[in-house]
C-alpha cells in the first residue's frame, strides 16, 4: 500500500510540473515542517522515526483528490528513540558551533523530520528536505539548489532504500547510523548512502563463524520481512552453507501479518528438531514474538540475536518469561563521547528547538498533561517541575549509546568534509554552501578522529570499519544482564578476528552425530547435507582415525624436554647437543609431514607432501651424518699432533647440515618450477571407483628428491659403520650404524612397495615407511640416552664416559 502511494505522490509531481511550464515553482499537496529546527549557516538535515503511526487524511491536489500519509501522535506512538538520536545530533552540532577549531564562523543549523516509520512519509521528507516549503512565484526557471548540505538518517533498512533512491540523483549524501542492509552498499543503486554503522555483509559472516565456533551445524531461522530481515538472512544463510552449516527453516515474520500465517510459523518452529534461532529481526517485532512464545509455550532454545536487538535493554524488559534466557549476538562496540549522556538526558533546551515535540515527550515522559480534558487518558497536569532523574524508562536507558554515537560522527563527518572544503584554518573564508557533488565526493574520503580519539572514515561502499562485541544474556535474579564474552574484528587477520569465552552452559543443536571410526556418512535424501546416516565402511576404505603421526610428535617433543632439563650432563653435552636438539626438531617436522598425505588431495597438499618429507628427511639424515663425522674426528683427534678437530667445529657442523639441505630445497624448487604434483582422478585401476590421487607431475623430480636422502643415508650408515668399533663406554655411533640400517631397510623396501601399489595404496606405503623411519632413528638414538637419564642417573658422569678412553670426551 505504501509503494503505491510513493508511486501517487511521483506521478503527481510530474504532471504538475508539466503543467507550470518551468517558470512558476508551486508546492503541491500540504506543507511539512520540522518536528525540531535552528537556523544556521549551512543546514543538516535529519529524518528520524519519531512516531510509529500514521493516519491517512485526504487532500486536494490540483487535478484530484488522494490520500496522504499524515503523522499520528499518541502517547504509545511516539518513539524515544527517535528523541535520544535527535539529541545526539543536536549535541554533535553545538558542540561543533561552540568549537573553534572546526568550522570557526561558521554555524550549522538543523532541520529534523519525522518518517512516521513510513517508507512513503520517508520519501516525502526527503524532498521536503531538498526543496523546502515555499512557492516561487519569480520569473526564473524552476530551479533552485538543495535546502541541506546533507541528511542523517533513517534508522530502519526499508525507509533508507527508499530515501536513498529518491536524494542519490541529486547528489544528496544520506547518512545513517543504524540502516545495516547489505544492498545499501551497492553504489550503482544507492550512490549517495554512507552508513557509520557496519554493514549486514560483515555481521552475517561473523555470525556463522560464531555459530561455527560453537558447534551449532543445525539451525533455526527467523527474520524480519523487509530488506533489513530478509537481504541480512540471505547474506548469512550464504555464510553459513560456507562453513557447513545447515539451516532447517528460515521463516520471514512482520507485524502486519494475519493471525493465521503468525500460527503457521509458530507450528513450523514447534515441530523443528533444531535447538537454536537465528533472529534477524527488531525490538518491535518482539513485542509481539515474545508474548506468542510464551503462549505456545516455545521455550529452551538458543537464540542468536543481531546489534538491532541484542543489547537493547527494552526487549530485555519485554522478555518477562526468560524466552531469551541465554541469547548470545553481535553488538556494536560500546565507545564514548564525553558529554553526550548528560546531554541526552537534558531536555529543557528542545523546547526551543520545537516546542510541539517538546510537549509530547514531557507529557509521555511523566503521564501527564498539560491541559486535561474529560476523555484525557491522564489524570495528572504536568507542571513543568518534573525531574527526570525521578523516573527510570525506555528514555533514561543508555543501552543504544553506540547508536547515539554512531549519530554524533555522522555528523562530525558532515563537518570535517565542510571544514576542508571551504579551507577554514583560523577562520572560514566563506560560508557558501558547496555543491552536492563535489561534497560528496569529499565526504567519502573524509578521515578523522573523534575527541576521544576513534577513528572515523569510510570505505570504498560508504561503511565503517566493522567491529562487534559477542553480547551474552546472563539472568541474575529476575532479569536479564548483557555480558561481553568475545568480540569480532574485520581489521584483524581471518584466522584471528573471533576471540570468545565459552559460556558456561552451550546446547547442542546438530542433526546427526558424527560418524564413529570404522563408519561413514550417508546423506539423508532431501534432506541438507548436516543430516545423514552413518553405514560401516565398505573394505579397504580407510576410517577416520587419530594419526599416529600425532603419537610420535609427541614423544619427540618429550625427549627434547629431557634434554633440555639435562642438557648440562656429560651424556647431553658429550653426544653433541646442539646437533641433537636440531636432530629432534627435524624428526618431529617428519612426523607431522605424514599428515599431509592423508585427506582429499588438493593442489597445495600435493606439492606440500612431497616437497616436506622430503626436505625434512635430508635435515634429519644431515644432522645425522653430522653427529657420526664428529665421532670419527674426536676418535682421529686422540693420535699424537691430530688437530683434525678444528676442521670440524661447531660452525663447520652447521654450515654441513645447511649446506646438504640446501641442495635438496634446490632441487625441490626446480621440481615445482617444472612440473609440480597436481590432484588427478585415477580411473585405471577400477572400473566402479574413482580414485583421487596425488599425480608425481615429474618422475624424475619425486626419484630426484628420494634418491639424494638414499645417498646421504647410505654415507651415513658406512661412516656410522666404520665408526661401530672405537673404543668408548658410550660411543654414538652403534646407534647411529642401527638406525641408518632401519631406515635404509625401510626404504629399501618402500621402492617395490611404492611401484607396485595401485591407486591409493601408495599414499599408505609413503606414510608407513616415513613414520617406520621416524620412530626407527628417534628410538635407537635418544632411547639409551634418555634410559641413563632418567632410570641410570649413578652412569651420567663424566667417569663413567671416560672410563675405557680418557681421551674421547668431546663436549659440544
């Protein structure tokens, strides 16, 4: 009904201006005028919902009688919401007035309209804005420039789309501090619309990674049935599928709706299986929602709630059931503006500004009125004494602070932009009012930071920086207190943005379980993909179990605390710490690289796993041969006039190893430059199955990589060999000989194993024969070493090492 009114109201205005031949301006239809105004150099407007409901009143136009919106005024209608934004605004601006570093001599004046929460009123006021309310009778074209600078507003999506539409021609900057639609955003439509408050594209992404942070994989949905509910739901539904996710309903709600369509959605959320509620919608429709839950008694669920509900204190205080006991959200962060409470709650001076509205807000603050007539719903005449600090209501609440702020930088963006355009320094040269396209154009660029020092600016679609605070309900006797558990920041890297504390109670709302090891899922037909059976696993398919991988990092990292607690002992220092300490971390990267293998294969985990294992191994096998020439060269240095040592210190060992890795990370890199491993689909070996598998790209680079570790394990083992017979009470290199003829057995036989599996088999040789390897070098090195340690304390002495060869202590 109220499109079609807008469309009236366009068509009227086109066929009088048709009519009037360009040279004489009259204004069709009944004038509007401010709900609150101060005159002022340069004027910023302002299109507030200050009341919730209207009346049609018929009015004679030129050609014919229509029906207008007109703004209706009880006491349930008028909305203080509307009047704590308008303060934030007017502080904003006096503050600016009284300020002499921006804009001196320059005052700005305002000019505020109410919508009436009408997208038709909305439109209406817009051009009332642009135009003002005289008629022109000169003899000039009909033409004239805009009344405002720029307008602030509208609260709600669905007005700003239409108001955005109707200024964006002319250039108009539309600023809103709390229309959040992720369609504002598209600049071909909405040229004109900047927003200080985030936008809905980055508050449906961050709520999917929160419900993903808690597990939640099957969900509920409700929304708003306007551009606000339904584009945000849209954006998060998308979100969500992204992240696996599975939405089990999404059912549009709006207050208008007939009783009968209210009780289907009200059956739909009774009968779901899913335990938590995605709420994209405002505090009016809970008014509603909130008593029909309680009536139908829909009650235990998990809601998830959006910055348009989720610190509002007023739907706390509409929940008297506890129907959102426990909701968690995202808020806008809480930030401050010295003064701008006081001055919220100092009302007197709006008297002159408009003292209709004034009125209204003091009889509906303190029921009361002014005059009393019989059928008066008040009993008491206001007096004009009344404190508000005696009275606690929707008015004295302070929970949208963050809105009310969001309000005072648009307007302060509003001046910035003026300041710089009209080169004020000390003083403004001039006081013109810029034209709208090049203030525009200034006003997207602008950059600036409040007096408490928040940055303010936009981005390339008009939006701020997006930044949430995680809003948990917490019920403390018998109401609701909303508690900080997290926040959610876009400036941050991806994998850091989401930082929250696990409430201490978090449901579980899945639709199937997950699969048991030795199981597999099955999806359920028509039905999404979080819903499926689990059927065992057909032979030869691998289950999904824990790596042993894991097992063996593990003890790695044991060992090496072992170490480190003895690393002052003659056995530590005697083996050659530092190369052990490097030998450790190397075979846990070993360890760790086996897991690459497992998963479906992709472009980045195929390169990964080969380029890894084999870049660890040859670090591994280097530190090795390292740690067996050391032996040969302190036995050698024990001869009459030997100074073979210092040929083979510390450095020289750690150039050996780099040098050795190097080579292979060179040819590694040739490899990949070349022809690297790709993911292929192997159709060869069976006809039914399709095989996904790590394709080498190039043969000889993969025998390339394997056959330099078989080289300098090979060395290793005939050094290590020759070494076996020294005298010593505790000489390396027999563990060392022992665990090169483990790994090189391993290999030995890894090559006929490898050639010979089919399909995914050989991705199950390769992981056998690296952790066969790993664990064969990690217990006949460090086991009898860490065996004296700990259970044979009385042999870690530098007697007990020395007893056979004096002369053989070599301490790293």
């Amino acid at each position: 009904m109220e499109s079609i009114f807008t469309l009236l109201h366009v068509v009227m205005v086109i066929i009088n201006f048709l009519r009037i031949n360009g040279t004489f301006c009259s204004l069709q239809g009944e004038p509007v005028y401010p709900q609150l105004s101060k005159d002022g150099d340069i004027i910023v407007g302002g299109i507030l919902p200050f009341h919730r409901t209207w009346e049609i009143r018929n009015v004679s136009y030129v050609m014919f009688k229509m029906s207008v919106y007109v703004c209706f005024s009880t006491s349930s209608s008028l909305d203080f919401r509307a009047i704590q934004f308008s303060q934030s605004l007017i502080f904003a601006i006096e503050e600016i007035n009284n300020s002499s570093s921006l804009l001196p001599g320059v005052s700005l004046g305002f000019k505020l309209y109410d919508t009436c929460s009408s997208t038709a009123m909305g439109v209406r006021m817009a051009m009332a804005l642009l135009n003002g309310n005289d008629n022109s009778t000169l003899d000039e074209p009909c033409t004239k420039p805009a009344q405002v600078q720029a307008i602030i507003g509208e609260t709600h999506s669905s007005i700003s789309t239409a108001i955005a539409k109707s200024v964006g021609p002319f250039k108009i900057p539309l600023i809103s501090y709390a229309a959040t639609c992720e369609c504002l955003g598209d600049k071909r439509i909405y040229p004109s619309f900047l927003r200080t408050v985030p936008s809905d594209y980055y508050l449906s992404r961050a709520m999917a990674e929160m419900v993903k942070q808690f597990g939640w994989t099957w969900v509920g949905a409700l929304r708003r049935d306007d551009d606000y509910g339904n584009s945000g739901m849209a954006a998060f539904t998308a979100a969500a599928e992204q992240l696996g996710i599975c939405l089990e309903y999404s059912l549009p709600f709006f207050r208008t709706y007939s009783q009968e369509k209210v009780l289907r959605i009200i059956q739909q959320i009774k009968s779901s299986t899913s335990r938590v509620i995605v709420a994209f919608v405002t505090y009016w429709d809970f008014e509603i929602l909130l008593n029909l839950f309680h009536e139908h008694n829909i009650t235990g669920y998990q809601w998830v709630g959006t910055e348009a509900w989720i610190s509002d204190s007023t739907v706390s205080r509409l929940d008297k059931h506890k129907i959102l006991q426990g909701a968690i959200g995202l808020g806008i962060p809480n930030t401050k503006v010295t003064g701008l409470k006081e001055f919220i709650l100092d009302i007197n001076p709006l008297q002159s500004a408009g003292s209709a509205i004034f009125t209204e807000l003091w009889e509906t603050l303190f029921t009361c009125k002014y005059s009393t007539k019989n059928n008066s719903q008040y009993s008491a005449v206001c007096t004009g004494q009344e404190k508000l600090s005696e009275i606690e209501n929707e008015f004295t609440d302070m929970s949208l602070m963050p809105f009310f702020i969001n309000v005072y930088k648009a307007v302060y963006a509003v001046a910035h932009t003026l300041h710089n355009l009209l080169g004020c320094t000390e003083t403004c040269p001039t006081k013109k009012q810029p034209d709208p396209h090049t203030f525009l154009e200034h006003l997207k660029r602008v950059r600036f930071k409040t007096k408490d020092g928040e940055e303010v600016y936009f981005d390339k679609n008009g939006d701020p920086l997006a930044k949430y605070e995680i809003i948990n309900w917490q019920t403390v006797e018998d109401h609701h207190e909303f508690v900080t558990v997290g926040f959610y920041d876009f400036s941050f890297p991806a994998h850091n943005r989401l930082a929250v504390k696990m409430v201490s109670i978090v449901p579980v709302s899945v639709c199937s379980e997950s699969c048991p090891p030795g199981t597999r899922k099955a999806v359920q037909k028509g039905k999404p993909i979080c819903c499926f059976d689990c059927i065992p696993c057909a032979e030869g398919e691998i289950s999904n179990m824990t790596a042993v991988s894991i097992i063996g990092t593990s003890m790695t990292i044991i060992i090496a605390i072992i170490f480190f607690r003895y690393k002052n002992t003659p056995i530590v220092k005697a083996n050659n710490s530092e190369l052990s300490f490097l030998l450790l971390f190397s075979l846990a990267l070993c360890f760790l690289c086996s897991l690459t293998f497992i998963g479906r294969p992709s472009e980045w985990s195929c390169v990964l796993r080969h380029t890894a294992f084999g870049i660890t191994f040859v670090l591994c096998i280097s530190c090795v041969l390292g740690k067996t020439i050391v032996v040969l060269m302190a036995f050698r240095a024990t001869l009459p006039g030997s100074n073979v040592m210092k040929w083979f210190g510390p450095l020289q060992q750690r150039l050996s190893v780099l040098a050795f890795t190097l080579i292979q990370v060179l040819t590694c890199v040739l490899w990949l430059t070349t022809s690297p491993p790709f993911p292929f689909k192997n159709r060869k070996h069976y006809k039914e199955k399709i095989i996904l598998e790590c394709q080498l790209g190039s043969a000889v680079g993969f025998w390339a990589v394997l056959g330099y570790i078989g080289f300098l394990a090979l060395l290793c083992f005939a050094l290590a060999f020759l070494a076996r017979k020294l005298p010593d009470k505790f000489n390396e290199a027999k563990f060392i000989t022992f665990s090169m003829l483990i790994f090189c057995a391993v290999w030995v036989t890894f090559i006929p194993a490898y050639v010979s599996s089919p399909g995914k088999f050989t991705v199950a040789v390769e992981i056998f024969a690296i952790l066969a390897s790993s664990f064969g070098l990690l217990f006949c090195i460090f086991l009898p070493k860490c065996y004296i340690l700990i259970l044979k304390p009385e042999k870690n002495t530098k007697k007990q090492i020395m007893s056979k060869n004096k002369s053989t202590d070599v301490m790293a």
